[in-house]
C-alpha cells in the first residue's frame, strides 16, 4: 500500500510510496520543516483504486495507532515525524 501525509499551510517532504511485504515492519519519515506551532500532523493511507483513509494525528510526542497496528512519533522540535507500521 502506499501512504500520504498532509500537513495544513505547510510545506512537506517525504517518499511519495513504498512499498513492503506483509508482517515487515516499515517506518515511513516525513519532513514538514514549517510546521506551525498548534497544526497538527495527519496520517493517512490510500489503498490502490480507494480514496484516502485517516490513520492517526498528533500534535506532538508518539501517538498509538488502534488495534496496535503502528504508532506515530513526531519529533521534539516538530519539524519531522515518523509512522512505523
């Protein structure tokens, strides 16, 4: 499957898709260097032929996804953050 993140007003860096086999853990890292103070970070994923799916957002700190299918590590200072599923 291949994610997306979406960052409000700023301006964001990361690998367009990747790709893994099923049980491989795989961490996906996204810059967002002009993140502003109160914006939070939204992860989602869209699944070949479907639209967009939200997985999680955070504001800082790390964020578990439901079911314990990943979690979310956004950077102390904001500026990258990180979904490892």
């Amino acid at each position: 499957f291949s994610m997306a993140v979406a960052v409000a007003r700023a301006q964001v860096q990361q690998e367009p898709s990747l790709e893994t086999t099923e049980s491989t853990v795989i961490c996906i890292n996204c810059s967002h260097p002009k993140i502003q103070t109160n914006d939070y970070i939204y992860w989602y994923r869209q699944l070949p032929g479907r639209g967009p799916e939200f997985l999680v957002g955070a504001l800082r700190g790390s964020k578990e996804l439901p079911k314990g299918a990943g979690r979310l590590q956004v950077s102390a200072d904001r500026r990258s953050s990180s979904l490892c599923l």
